[in-house]
C-alpha cells in the first residue's frame, strides 16, 4: 500500500473541512454515499460521476484458461466485472494539464 491511499478517512475529513458539517455527520454521508454506488453496481446499474468518471459493469462470457503450473485446460465461468472509465476531465487532471 503507497503512502497516498486515499481512505474513508479522508473523505469524512475532507467533508467535514469544506462543507462544514460536523465529523459524524461527514462519516455518515461518505458511508451513504459509497454504500449506494456499491448497491447500484451489485445490481448491475452503472455509476456515472459527472468529471470524475463511470462504472460499468460488464458480463464477461465463459472460455477455457489454462493452469500455467500443469498446463491443464480448465473452464473460467462467466462471471460480472467491475471497470472504472476516468472521464477526460479527470485524465487530464492526473495528466497535469489543468
């Protein structure tokens, strides 16, 4: 884990800093908040945060893999995964153009 992960925390702290509510109730509207996103995707809705970015989620089919230690020919399920997509204004946030 880098020195700069950005946790729950500092979300609640950052709230509590520029909106002004009090620390629990800054806790509690981060939890809302991610609680919802994560009950959205599990339902398999998308996200969409305008100049940050959209989760998807995508159904990925079946196929056959491979045990790299014996070689074996063995069947991946179909399964739901989670993609991030950064909009354009959050790459060139990272990109430092802005």
């Amino acid at each position: 884990m880098s020195k700069n992960t950005v946790t729950r925390a500092h979300l609640s702290e950052a709230v509590y800093k520029e909106v002004g509510l009090s620390r629990n109730e800054s806790t509690q509207l981060v939890e809302t908040v991610l609680e919802e996103v994560a009950s959205c995707l599990s339902h398999g809705e998308n996200v969409k945060l305008s100049s940050f970015g959209s989760f998807l989620v995508r159904q990925k089919g079946g196929r056959m893999g491979r045990n790299p230690k014996t070689g074996e020919a063995v069947p991946i399920k179909p399964r739901r995964v989670l993609v991030f997509r950064p909009s354009n204004v959050l790459k060139d946030m990272v990109d430092n153009k802005t």
